[in-house]
C-alpha cells in the first residue's frame, strides 16, 4: 500500500491554526504549479483553514483498505479540530464511482466533491452530500437527494489543475466559490469573518499607512493590479515592493473612500465606492 499511495499533510495557514479535516485525492501527474497566482490544492485549502491531507495515487488501490488508513494517516494531525468528520475532495474523474462505495462504509466523511467528466458522473443515489463538477455533457444532470451538479462547458474535468494545459481560470475559481460554500455547509466551517479583515487592509493601507501590516493581511502569494495603469505585485516580494515605493506612502493625505455598496460573498467582498482626494502630488498608480 505504501508504494501505491504517497501523503502529503498541510496544517491550517491561518491565524488561528487550526482547522476541520479535508483529504484531497489526486494522481502522481499533478504537479506543483510554477505560477505563484495558482498554488497547489493543497496550499489553497489550507489557506482557507483546513487541515489538509493529500493522497496521491500511482496506481489503483483498493478503497475499502486504503480509505480508513488515508482517515487514520489525517487523525493524526495536532491541528486537527476535534470531534468532527472530514470532508474529501476527489480530482481524479475516473474514481467517483469507486471511492463512493468506500465512503458509504466509514461516518468519518461527511461529504465528497468531486471533479469528473460527464461520463464519468455519479447518477446513483447516495448515502452522503455529493457536489459533483462536470465537465462537458449534452444534458444537464438534474440535482437529486444528497447530489448536487453543476456543469461546466468543458472538455475535460483537469479544468481546475493549475499545472493541466486544460487549466480555465474563471471556471476554476467559480468551482472553488461552490465547493468551499458545500464544505462550510457540511463539515461546520472553518468560517470567518473576511469584511472585518478587508477593513484591517485597508485601514492599514489608507490610515496607519503600514505596509507590513498591510501585507499581514493577505495570502502567503496575493496579487493586486490597480485597473487605471494596469500595476500592482503577483507574489508577496513584488508587492511589497510597489505598495512601499508606488502607493501607500504615495498617496495624498485627504484620501478617503465613501462607500457606495458592499457585496459579500463565502470568498470574497466586493466594494463600489468613490475615492477622494486632492490631486497635490504625482500618484504612480494612477
């Protein structure tokens, strides 16, 4: 079993450190990708406060003895929140049908997500939450019981892989939006409370004026690009860098924002507002 099965575990990177349980399953073809805007799965749900345990796969395993030693190897983790199940994220498309049956056995998973072609879809019923992302079809698979589908204009199911040559950005991230909802929805959070960080951000940003902590305040690799001339950072160095030269010393004293409206969502805050200020000084970014 050892040879067939490699795990790779993520504590939680967050303040807090500690998480539910989440094992993603995923062949040895996935590799690390070398874009710093599209980390490994892994990093991207330990980000979002999981405690992460990858299975790769080299060759296939029987379920029903590997799943409960996959549980075991997870249990093990210091930062493992007590007294809940796992979640588990299937990336292999061909699987789904043969994990479920071993998921079935075990009340250690609440729910599975899978990623699978359309002709590979579970269509039977099941005994716990399936979010299944499809791609490709000529029909839309109607959602049933614990199933629920969503569909994606794609060929393949690697859409999500940031290493696949399939890899669509849009969709992917759209996915990620459905499967963490599901995940909070099933296995009791990690939630929090992301307008009061966007707050931090930029009351550091426009206020104290701290590029540190600032940057305290996002993702170990973030990305900004200001719309107007197209600047910003990919990567903690880089952006570091343009905050501390480009903006946040650069800007005039009187800015403030008026909110105009505030939409959030399980990932995300998206603002409408107007940005004052008295234009006494050159202002790179703009």
């Amino acid at each position: 079993m050892s040879s067939e099965i490699k795990y790779n575990y993520q504590a939680p990177l967050t303040h807090r450190k500690h998480g539910p349980g989440l094992i993603l399953i995923l062949s040895d073809s996935y590799h690390t990708p070398t874009t710093d805007l599209d980390p490994h799965p892994a990093q991207k749900w330990a980000e979002e406060g999981f405690c992460v345990l990858s299975v790769h796969l080299s060759q296939e395993v029987d379920w029903n003895q590997a799943l409960p030693i996959t549980i075991a190897a997870l249990e093990q983790a210091k930062e493992l929140e007590s007294g809940k199940s796992f979640g588990l994220i299937l990336y292999e498309s061909k699987l789904v049908n043969t994990i479920l049956p071993a998921v079935s056995t075990t009340t250690k998973i609440s729910c599975v997500v899978a990623y699978v072609k359309y002709e590979d879809r579970n269509s039977t019923s099941t005994d716990r939450p399936l979010l299944q992302h499809i791609a490709g079809g000529s029909t839309t698979p109607s959602n049933d019981g614990l199933t629920t589908n969503y569909q994606y204009a794609l060929s393949e199911s690697t859409f999500v892989h940031p290493s696949s040559p399939n890899y669509n950005h849009t969709q992917a991230t759209l996915a990620h939006t459905r499967t963490l909802t599901f995940l909070r929805a099933h296995i009791g959070g990690p939630v929090f409370d992301i307008e009061a960080i966007w707050e931090a951000h930029t009351r550091f940003e426009f206020e104290g004026r701290d590029v540190g902590a600032t940057m305290g305040t996002m993702v170990a690799e973030p990305y900004v690009n200001h719309i107007p001339t197209l600047t910003g950072g990919i990567g903690r160095k880089a952006l570091t860098w343009f905050y501390a030269r480009h903006f946040i010393h650069s800007n005039p004293d009187s800015t403030k924002m008026e909110l105009v409206s505030r939409t959030l969502g399980p990932d995300r805050v998206v603002d409408e507002f107007v940005f004052e200020f008295i234009h006494d000084r050159e202002i790179d970014w703009m």
